[in-house]
C-alpha cells in the first residue's frame, strides 16, 4: 500500500509554518497528493523540552502512516532537530527533513565555509544543524548559531516589515556580523516570510538559504528513483490541524501562497 | 475533605503567567498551602479555540480537584474568558478568576468610567472584560479593548524595557489614545512585568490595573468568610507543569519573584 504512486506525501509541522514547505512541494511536483498536518493546538514546539516533542512528533507519524502516505517530509525544525529517532523508527516509508536539507544547501552555495544558523530556542540547544553540517561538510565548516524566539511571533502577526521586527532582527544578527559568514540558515519554516527584511539587515555579503525548496528537491529525487510520482493529475490536498485558532485560515494562506481547502479539525 | 482548612488552594494558568497570581496570593496570605498548575506544554492558549481551551481547562480542574484543593483560582484571563462554565460545572469547591477581580477593581478607581482593556486575542474576541464591567459597572460603562498578541514573547524572552517592546506597545496602544480612558485593564498575567514600560508609554493620565491582587483580596475574603483559612504554618507549594521548557525556572522566578521548589512534570 505504501509502495502505490498515488498515494500521498505527508508533510507535518507544530503550526502552520511547514505550510512553506508544503507550498515548495505544491510547486515542484505539482501532480502530488498531499496530507499535512499542522499542531496548531500544541504549537510552538520550539520552546518545548526533547521528551515533549518527541511524543508529539510520534503521533503525527502514526496518525499520517495510517493514511498510507508514500514518503513523510518533517517540515519542523524542532522535530527534525530533537525527535527524528522518534519518527523514523516507526516509519516504514522514507523520511525527508528540513535540516538535513537547509544544511546540503548552504553547503551547495557556501564558499567560506563560515555558515551563520537562526532557529527558535530548541533547535539551536539541539546544536543539529551543526552537527549536520559537520557530518556532510567536514571539519572545516565553521558555524555560529543564535535563537530568535521573537521571530515566529513577529511573523504570525504579520508584521514582516516593521520597524519593530527591523529592531529585533537588528538585536539578534548583531553578533553574527563579526563573523565574517557569506551563508545564513533560516533553521525555522516560518523566517523565509521575514527574509526581505533579514536581506536588508544582514547586508548583501551574506547569502540566506531556506529549507523549503532544498527539500521539495530531494522529494522528487527520492519519488523518481523509487518509481512513485503520482501518474494522475488533478491532486488532493488535506489539512488536518488539532485546533482552529484565531485567524487561523488568513496565517495559513499568507504562508501557504493560495487558499486552505479540506481543512479537517483533529484530536490525537 | 474540601472543608479542611489545611487543604491547598489550587491556582491554574497555561503556563508560567499566572505565577503572578500565585505570588500575589503568597503574599496576602502567607499561610496557605498552594498547589499551581501551568500547562507549559500547550502554553500558549491565547491563539486557541475556545472549544481547545474549555477541554483542556476541564483536565486541569480534575487533576486539582483530584488533590483536595479547598479553593480553585483561574489565573489565566483566557480560560476565564472562554472556559468558565467547563470549570464551575465540575467544581464542587468555589472558583475564583482573574477577569470577574480585575473588572472589580477597574471598576473602584475609575471616575470615568471609560475603561480600556488590553489582553490576548482570545480574550478580546470573547468580550468577557466588557461582560464583566457592564454587569458590575452598568450600563454607562465606556469601554475599549486591544489584543496585544506580542506581549507574551516579550515577557518571555525577558524583553521587559526594550526599544523595540516600547515600538510594539506604542502600535498597540496608539489606538487607545484617542478615547479618553482613566483605567487600563491589563488583561493576562503577563502584563504587569511590563506595567513599568506600559505606564511611561500611556502616560500618566491613564491608571493601570491588574487582576493579581485583586483575586487574591477576593481569595482571602472567601476564606474568612467559610472559616477556611490554614491554621499552619510554614505552607507547602507544589507546581505541577506539562513540560519543563527551555530556561523554565529562570522565566518562572521572573514571575514568582522566588526561586520555584517543588517542581513536579505530569501529563494530562
């Protein structure tokens, strides 16, 4: 069953900030049925201990495997980060994760080698993408990394150019500007909304990478070599959410670039 | 067992919030024990739905009422706004709550009696302050209220006087200049670590009133009244959290104005 073209690829985050990812995949495989599933009653993860989110993370896999997805895309970077082992040990399909994708693109564009990280407060404990970087790019790779818990708030409320972001963009980069970095990991779904202003902060000498694309690429590559693209057309596309919070429909399409249909109000 | 003097009183909140309340309640009656519950798991339920927010309430209830608390105090303005009916319907013990106390008090300073209230989305949508004022106050109340969805990350992040927290209260509040207010509710138990920062932005004409104080005045009151006031000494305190986050005791004793002792991790 899991081995049929048409089913569909799960792609799972704590909220709504994986919706970037799904809207990469939407974009590169158009013909894919897709099922997400965003955490929304539990979100963030990002300030949650490992044990929480791992617990978490195991039943959004059980609960998507159980909808005979063909390949499940972790597009959380707090699940990626501290509950990957959770995951793939109950999974029988491929698993995809953001970090391991924003971690080969920076070094795909990197010359230094001087790669700068932001991320929420869990994902830079976790020290992942370093040690991603470090297992793909060798010993070499020198990385800095900075929390910026503020980030996610700023751009649920939709306030990606204002000057009060600008203030705290300025407060969080500025110890990364003595680092002489020419590559930035936006280590969190949600900071590619923010990426004009981080653009304008962190200069033109700092290139920022996003995990979205990078992993909507190896989706295809995985899919192609396996012989699973979906040969019909017209795809399906579910989301199933643990809560319907305020506005919640107005976030997901600023995130996701097109309208939320099939969304479906779960409790796991 | 609930008419034991010594029995704990249970106070319950999201998260780390309404360890205002808790310290307020410490403070005005030092003799009692106290059993606190924070949902730091699910933290934040501002955003939620009302229909999350009441079940997830109705767990809380149950596992105080499970340990004997001879009184329940709500300090968290978002369960009180939308999940009141869930709590009293199982509580054989009487509820206290943080938006019936802070109306209260708004209510006996203001000459006006042109109100603002500032809180989280939830609480706003749910006009539950301006339920309050108009059944305690009548029916020639003036109020307005503001959702200040970025005032908790601010806390949290520990942001209490930064520029970029005075440019987002500057926004927030912009809109209340213009009402000729005497009285600013502030309505989560976050607030009043920025009542400081929030005072100097609305200037002095505006009085700003919180809810901890008052809920435990009323606290002490019912207690009086029933002859259920602790006859012991040296009180226990207990918080019981659903996940010990990053720098939890830290944010916590920012709140508690105490080291936090006797931290016990649970899942509901």
């Amino acid at each position: 069953m899991h081995h049929d073209p048409s089913c569909p690829i799960g792609i799972f985050d704590s909220g709504v900030g994986g919706l970037t990812v799904a809207r990469a995949v939407m974009e590169l495989l158009p013909d894919e049925n897709i099922i997400y599933f965003g955490d929304t009653a539990r979100v963030p993860y990002g300030v949650k201990s490992p044990e929480t989110v791992a617990r978490y993370a195991a039943q959004i896999t059980r609960f998507l495997l159980e909808r005979h997805v063909k390949l499940l895309i972790v597009a959380c970077n707090t699940m990626a980060a501290v509950a990957l082992p959770a995951i793939t040990s109950l999974s029988p399909v491929p698993v995809l994760e953001v970090i391991d994708a924003g971690a080969r693109s920076a070094l795909a564009v990197t010359r230094s080698k001087r790669i700068g990280i932001i991320a929420t407060p869990s994902t830079v404990a976790s020290k992942a993408y370093e040690r991603a970087l470090s297992r793909l790019g060798g010993p070499d790779v020198h990385t800095v990394a900075k929390a910026c818990p503020l980030f996610v708030p700023l751009v649920e409320e939709g306030w990606l150019d204002h000057p009060a972001t600008r203030l705290v963009a300025v407060e969080y980069l500025a110890p990364l500007a003595a680092e002489n970095l020419d590559t930035l990991i936006l280590g969190c779904t949600h900071y590619p909304l923010l990426a004009p202003l981080l653009a304008d902060v962190v200069g033109p000498g700092l290139r920022l990478q996003d995990s979205a694309t990078a992993v909507a690429r190896q989706a295809a590559a995985i899919l192609n070599e396996q012989g699973l693209r979906n040969p019909g057309r017209q795809p399906r596309y579910d989301f199933h959410v643990t809560d319907m919070p305020h506005r919640f429909l107005e976030i997901g399409q600023r995130f996701l670039g097109q309208a939320m249909v099939n969304v479906h109000l779960e409790t796991i």
